[in-house]
C-alpha cells in the first residue's frame, strides 16, 4: 500500500500523465468541434488510424516531422469532408457513415502501409519527436521534469485547448458554430449557411483527430502497427460528454483517463497476486463511472445528429 502511494509522488507518473493524455486531446478537442456544429463523428477510431500511419509514413519516405503532422491533418480532413458531405447536404445516418468511415479508413491505413512498407521480422522505425529541455523551466524541481521536457506537439495539443476555447466562447465564428448546433434555423435567419458552418468544423475536427493519431507514431512510439490506436477514439467520444462539450472539461477529462492509465502500468509493478487484466480494466472502468456521474447533467446540444434541411422547421 505504501509503495503504491508513493507512485503518485514520482514526477515520471505524472510526466506520463501529460504525453499519455495528448492524442486524447487532440481527438476529444476534434469531436467537440464536430459535435458543437451539430454533427456526430464515429469516424475517429478510423481517421485517429489514418492519421497514425500517414504522418509516420510520409516520415518514413524522407519527409521531415512537421511534414509528417501536416500530411496526418491534411488526410483526415479529406476522411472528415466525405463525412461531412455524407451527413450534412445528402442527410444520410451520421451514425452509419461515422462507422463506414472507421472501418473505411482502418482498413485503408493497413491496405497502404502493407503495400507501400516492406515488413520484415521488425516493424520499421522512423526517427520521433524527442521532449525538449526548456532552459532553466526543465530543471525546476516537479513542474520542470513533467511540464518542460515534453515534445513539441504536446504543446500544442494545450494550446489548441486554449484556442479552441476562446473561439468558441469569445469570437462571432464560435458563435455561429455553438448556434449550428442549437439551431441551425436561427443561423439561417442571420444570413449565414448552416451546411458550409457544419462542414468546416467536421473538416477541422477530424483534422484534429488525425493529428492525435499521429502522435502516436511520431512521438510515443517510431513505428506503426495494426491497432495502435486502442479504441482511444471512442474514448474521445465518451469524452465529449463528460465534458459537456467544454474545452476546459474536455483537458481535464483527457488528463484523468490518462492518470488512470500510466498509474494501473506502475501498480502491475507494485502490486502481486492480481491478474493484469484488471489492472488494464481500471481505466475504463472508472472513466466509465465517471461518465455516470456527470453526463445525467450534460447538456446536449440541440440540433445534434439532427439533419439540416432548408425550409423545414
């Protein structure tokens, strides 16, 4: 018991806290935008995959890491724009088309990397993101080892938080994205296209989610392999709700499932005579149960999963 509570006081714990939660940002921050807008998008498991294999693979092929990020956004964005046009002017079930396109673009990832990529005994490696050592900040005692030695696209995952909250909150396109997905009739009303609004922020969403894809096989790991991902999108989609559709509460609920994952690796160490599977178990479970607990008082918006149609009231 006391080795276990010793564990939270290791700056390793919670430095991995920080570069665990990352791709979970970026793809909850993603479905947010997708959601905000009125549109659900059970495409992330799939555009989160794509997003993983093209940037390593673009890096692989000589291009350089922030190449790499560029090529994981631009090919979710297409994956979100067939999304988007599926579900926005055509209507069709933002639940089956999110689901086609997560087994479309899983399967496409694999089709691509298996025909492009030789595989031998080891998978092949590119050469990731390493954390910076931020002068001075790194060598503070607790903020510095888990604050100011991550890569570079962790920060970035906190300050498209900051962004993504300010837009939202403060600016007339947060506005009219927030009103798109209360009533995209109101948005009309004022001159603006409800379709063009829906489609831009299912676009940049799942851009978002590529990218959180991507870090994990330019940051977290240098390699890419069949179901690296780990059902992290659907975690994100959960997420959301937790969140209530907040940025703020969307970080924090990013952080929490990542504290339960690094800490339930370091208790397997700590901790005998208890099957490792649950250990891989509490995760879910308590992000699990703490969706319970706030989702009764989420308020959803109004207009999601609801076709727009010209006209119709």
């Amino acid at each position: 018991m006391t080795e276990a509570m010793d564990l939270l006081l290791n700056t390793s714990l919670w430095a991995a806290v920080l570069r665990i939660a990352t791709p979970l940002i970026f793809g909850v921050l993603g479905a947010l935008l997708c959601e905000r807008a009125g549109v659900l998008n059970l495409g992330i498991e799939g555009i989160m995959t794509m997003g993983a294999m093209t940037g390593w693979l673009a890096v692989f092929l000589g291009a350089p890491l922030w190449v790499g990020l560029l090529v994981a956004a631009l090919c979710g964005a297409a994956m979100g724009l067939v999304h988007a046009i599926l579900t926005v002017p055509l209507g069709l079930s933002q639940h089956v088309s999110g689901l086609g396109i997560t087994l479309f673009a899983s399967a496409l990832a694999y089709y691509l990397y298996r025909l492009i990529v030789e595989v031998g005994d080891l998978p092949p490696t590119i050469e990731p993101f390493r954390a910076l050592e931020i002068p001075l900040l790194s060598d503070l005692p607790l903020l510095g080892p888990v604050l100011f030695s991550q890569a570079m696209p962790t920060y970035i995952a906190l300050f498209a938080v900051a962004v993504m909250a300010y837009v939202l909150a403060r600016t007339p396109l947060g506005l009219a994205i927030r009103m798109t997905g209360e009533n995209p009739h109101a948005v009309e009303a004022q001159g603006l296209n409800p379709f063009r609004i829906r489609i831009g922020a299912v676009v940049a969403g799942s851009a978002l989610m590529a990218v959180g894809g991507s870090f994990l096989t330019m940051v977290a790991f240098d390699s890419f392999f069949p179901g690296m991902v780990q059902g992290r999108g659907w975690i994100c989609i959960a997420l959301v709700v937790f969140a209530s559709w907040r940025p703020g509460k969307a970080l924090l609920g990013a952080l929490l499932f990542a504290f339960f994952d690094a800490y339930q690796l370091r208790l397997q160490t700590v901790v005998e005579g208890v099957p490792y599977q649950l250990f891989l178990m509490a995760p879910y479970i308590l992000s699990i149960v703490a969706l319970i607990l706030v989702a009764r008082r989420a308020e959803v918006p109004a207009a999601l999963m609801t076709p727009y149609r010209r006209g119709e009231r």
